[in-house]
C-alpha cells in the first residue's frame, strides 16, 4: 500500500513538472503563486524580528519583579 502511494505520489509530481514546463500560463501562475509566497515569508520573518526586538529590550523590566 505504501508502495503504491509512493508511485502515485513520484507520478504526480513528474505529470505536474510535465504540464507547468509545457504551458506557458501555469508557468506564469507558479511564478505568480512564488512571489506572493515569499512576500508573505517575508512580511512573517519582518513581524518575528520585531518580536523579537520588542522583548530584547524588556529584560530590565524582568528584572526589577
């Protein structure tokens, strides 16, 4: 049973590779679907960053408790 998975899954993914390298429009869609996923990546590292930030400078604040 996993056997057949694994294949179906391998299958899939060369059929997909097969059809975005063959068309011109799900190439743009891929492309288009990579950007708007590494803005998000991004906006996410940029917002973890200021958390970060944030409770750098709050140690003294721990401290005197």
């Amino acid at each position: 049973m996993e056997k057949l998975f694994c294949l179906g899954l391998a299958l899939g993914m060369v059929g997909g590779a097969l059809l975005v390298a063959n068309s011109y429009k799900m190439r743009c869609l891929v492309k288009k679907s990579q950007a708007e996923m590494m803005q998000k990546f991004d906006e996410m590292v940029d917002e973890k960053l200021k958390g970060n930030e944030k409770s750098e400078e709050t140690p003294e604040k721990k401290g005197k408790k």
